[in-house]
C-alpha cells in the first residue's frame, strides 16, 4: 500500500534512508552520504506531504517525494517540455535494500506516474548518479529519456544524469 507519509514517521524513513546510502557505498555507488538525505529534509518532505511511502503492514519498506522543485542545476538541462510547462520531479526513491528486487521501486513509480497523470502533470523530470547503472536502466527501461549530465549541489566526482518522461 503507498500512502502519504506521516511526520511521526520521520525516524523510521530517515533509517530507511541511511541503511540504502551505507548499501549503495557497499556497492561502490557514493550516490548518498552521511549528510543526505537529512533529517530537515525527510521531515520538510512530510510536512509538505510530498512524501509517499510504501508499506507492509506497520513497516516502511519504500518511498518516493514527489514535488514541484527541481535542483537549480536543472536548468541547465535541454529538457523536451518547455521551462514553464507543469511537471513534476521525483525525488528520494529508496527501497530498504533487502526488499529490492521485489518490484517496490516499480510500485512506487507506477503510482508516481498515475498521480502526476492525474494531477495534469505533461511531464516527470528525475535526475540518478551516473555511478548507478541499476537505475539508469530502470528508468530507460521505463521509457524515461536521459537528457544528459549535471554536476549537483552535493559535490559529487561523478555528474548525475537527467531523465525526463511526457505523459
């Protein structure tokens, strides 16, 4: 079931959030850190209620944070839709890492898809670390379009890449 995550939930995303930044480091992806995602930032994201989250009974196994703010670098991006046509940017999907694998990052996309669809949204824009390879072939395999690479704000070596999908 995916709801809308609850502010006395912070806690238990923030962990959520740390356990995939220490599994993708394991795996030499240096995607998240220690300082990201922040506590400011899982709690702004309930708050605003722009936070979803995907459970198994009492547990949060997954979540996605779907607004309209895009990083300042994105204007750097060639995007196919127009700069003041409506979209929607993703942002924080994670999956508890010994629940990948099991169709949750789907589910959460999915339902993405369908609420930006239902809220008249004619695009969504994602970025993903191009040390990531897992994700750049689901979203191509979700017919998003990579529009190429952007140095983010959190100083990475490696740029992050851009993907955008018309609805």
């Amino acid at each position: 079931m995916i709801s809308v995550g609850k502010t006395n939930e912070v806690n238990a995303i923030l962990a959520l959030t740390k356990t995939c930044g220490a599994h993708m480091r394991a795996n030499g992806i240096d995607q998240w850190d220690e300082n990201y995602p922040d506590y400011k930032s899982i709690l702004n994201d309930l708050r605003s209620q722009t936070l979803f989250a995907y459970r198994k009974g009492n547990a949060i196994l997954g979540i996605v944070v779907l607004n309209e703010s895009p990083d300042e670098e994105y204007n750097e991006v060639k995007w196919s839709t127009k700069k003041h046509d409506r979209f929607l940017v993703v942002h924080r999907l994670a999956v508890m890492p010994q629940h990948q694998g099991k169709g949750i990052a789907r589910k959460l996309m999915d339902f993405a898809e369908q609420w930006a669809r239902e809220q008249k949204y004619i695009a969504i824009r994602l970025d993903t670390f191009s040390q990531n390879e897992r994700n750049q072939r689901f979203y191509d395999n979700r017919g998003y379009t990579n529009l190429g690479p952007v140095f983010l704000k959190y100083k990475k070596e490696h740029p992050y890449y851009c993907y955008e999908l018309i609805l």
